[in-house]
C-alpha cells in the first residue's frame, strides 16, 4: 500500500515512525489526460469531498478538469490508514442517513450496507466514567445518554419549543435574522454563565465535555449559535446529535469513498490531476483564470472552482481579491483546533467504555 507523508504511529519497541499508509494516496501523483499546457475548462482546487464530487460531475458531463491537490492523498480533513487490518479515521470519521449529501455518495457507490456500529455493548467494562473535577464516577450509557441529553437541551432550548419552529429548516439559508443577531455574539462560556445555576457540578461538567468535544476548543472560543445548529441538525433533541454524528462509519473507511469518486471521474478521460501542488495564487484575467502552484507551475482554465480549507485560503493570492470579509476570517481561522490520536490497549475489556470529563481532566 502506498504511503501518505501525514500522520505517524509510535510504539514503544520502535518509536516515532511518519507517514501513514493510505488507498488514499496518489501514485504517481501526477497524470494529464492530454498536453498539460491545454487550457482546461475547469481547474478544481482542492481534492476533498467538495472538490472530489465537483471534478467528478464535471467530468462526467464531457469538462475538461484538472484537480489540483496541495496534499499527496485525496480527502481533506477525512481520510483512513489501514494498519494491521484496521481501518483507523485520521479525521471526519462518522455518517449517517441523516446527512443528504454524503450519503448520496454512499447510496450511489453501494456502500449502503457498509456500516460499522462504533461502540457495542456488552464488553467488559460496560460503563461511562464521568469526572468532575476531583471527583469520579462509572454511571450506565443509559444514565450517560439521559444525562447528556437533559443538559444539553437546557442549554439549547431558547424558546420553549426546542427551537422546531425557530430553526426548523435546518438546511435552510433563511433563518430569522432577529434571532441570529441575537445569539450570535454570544459565545457558548457566554451561555453556560446564563443557565449555570440551573445545573448540579456533574451536569455542567457533562455539558462543558460535549461542547469542547463538538467544538474542538474551549466553551469561550466556540460561537453559541453553532450549538444550536448542532442541535438542530439533531432532529431539535438532546440525544440526535450523537446518534448521527458518533455513532456509525464506514466498515471500508472514508477513503474508500473518495477512491470510488475519484476513479469515477478519472475513468471518463477527461480528467487530469496534479498531486503535491500548494496554490500560490489564482488570477482571474482576459477571460481565463491562472492557477499557479508555490513551486511556479501554472495552468489556465475558463472557470476555477475554489475548496480550499478556510484556515488556508489567506494563503492564497486572489486577483481580482476576494472580498475583505473572506480574507479576515481565513486569518482568523477556524475556532476548532482539535487533534486526533488513536491508542491501541490490548485485548477487548473496553469496547463498550466511555467518558466524559471536565474541561482539562483526563
């Protein structure tokens, strides 16, 4: 199997190793279906979900595309290594049927069977652990998802209702912008001070650990209106947002898809790819636009499609420029910072343990 430069694994017997091996890296990483000095009809940046699904709906349709990846693998921030047989998610792990688009791609490459429930009953220690500052408890997942659930809905439910008519087209772009405006400069620290009194120290402590798991920060840095559209996209209860988003995965892992994807459009002849190629910059002008890697290579297109990463796009150099908006929160990045580590224990006592802790406890 072919290895990607991302990730590395250690072991006591042999150390730090980098790099990790993936059906997601590109090899060779380079192919140009005709003269790579053709001027494309399309150049998609970036070869996430977003670019993978754009390069193939274009290809498909008889578009001259060329994908351009600053990475030597496809999928983004999702991806899988396969280790000793073991498919590890080293980013984006769950989905479901509740999430449209993607699982259109699943339905429409037959991987609606191919499914792994992440944590089963049944094992050894059967239990969530729930800390509180010093203190330390094994409660059943049942008391764990009646807990989780009850918080998490004093924190979310506004306006009595759950929020159903509030927010109830949840993959809408017209909610009230009254409502926005009032709860979006609020951060969730903000929220927790409103409803604090409201919560036993075991409560706040198992709300403050879904927040920081959702968010990948601290409550102060996480907006409160992205809470909410968590919780709505839950089904507005307290427990739907785990059901969709910690609960199944692909048995054949995330790269799996973005293969079938990619081959899918490499296979209609009309696509071309350049892997390891950062964008420099992107110069719209005289009717073509210039796409020019950091290395100096540059290809010209009728039209570019843009996926770059939000923490990156300032990176890029836009000509005309983008808008002033755009450009700031790139800079600013993402609020989520978080990191991904799997750890192997042996044998099978903790397939069905969980926990959940205050902020800084382990």
């Amino acid at each position: 199997m072919v290895y990607s430069s991302e990730g590395f694994t250690w072991t006591p017997s042999g150390g730090v190793s980098h790099g990790l091996p993936t059906i997601g890296a590109v090899d060779p990483p380079t192919f140009f279906a005709s003269s790579k000095d053709q001027v494309y009809d399309v150049i998609v940046v970036g070869a996430g979900y977003a670019g993978l699904v754009a390069s193939r709906d274009l290809s498909t349709q008889g578009k001259k595309t060329l994908l351009v990846e600053a990475r030597d693998r496809l999928g983004g921030r999702t991806w899988h290594s396969t280790i000793n047989g073991f498919n590890y998610e080293m980013g984006g792990t769950w989905i479901h049927w509740h999430m449209p688009h993607i699982y259109r791609e699943v339905s429409h490459y037959g991987l609606q069977d191919d499914w792994v429930v992440t944590q089963v009953p049944g094992g050894k220690e059967d239990y969530c652990t729930l800390t509180t500052g010093e203190q330390q408890r094994n409660i059943s997942h049942e008391e764990e998802a009646d807990l989780c659930g009850r918080v998490f809905r004093i924190f979310c439910n506004l306006d009595g209702n759950d929020l159903r008519e509030k927010w109830k087209y949840v993959f809408g772009t017209k909610l009230d912008p009254k409502f926005a405006a009032e709860w979006d400069n609020l951060s969730c620290s903000d929220r927790l001070n409103q409803i604090r009194n409201q919560l036993s120290p075991e409560e706040l402590a198992a709300l403050e650990a879904q927040l920081v798991q959702m968010g990948g920060n601290s409550p102060d840095k996480i907006g409160f209106l992205n809470a909410l559209l968590w919780w709505s996209l839950g089904s507005h209860t307290g427990t739907g947002l785990n059901e969709i988003a910690l609960h199944t995965r692909l048995a054949s892992g995330q790269s799996e898809l973005h293969r079938r994807i990619f081959e899918h459009a490499a296979s209609t002849g009309n696509l071309s790819y350049a892997f390891g190629y950062p964008v420099k910059s992107v110069q719209d002008e005289n009717g073509l636009v210039t796409v020019t890697a950091r290395d100096g290579t540059a290809w010209k297109a009728r039209s570019v499609i843009c996926t770059v990463p939000l923490n990156v796009l300032a990176d890029v150099q836009f000509s005309p420029s983008l808008p002033v908006e755009k450009v700031e929160a790139s800079r600013m990045g993402t609020a989520n910072l978080c990191n991904k580590v799997h750890i192997d224990v042996q044998g099978p006592d903790y397939l069905s343990w969980g926990s959940l802790a205050s902020p800084g406890r382990a």
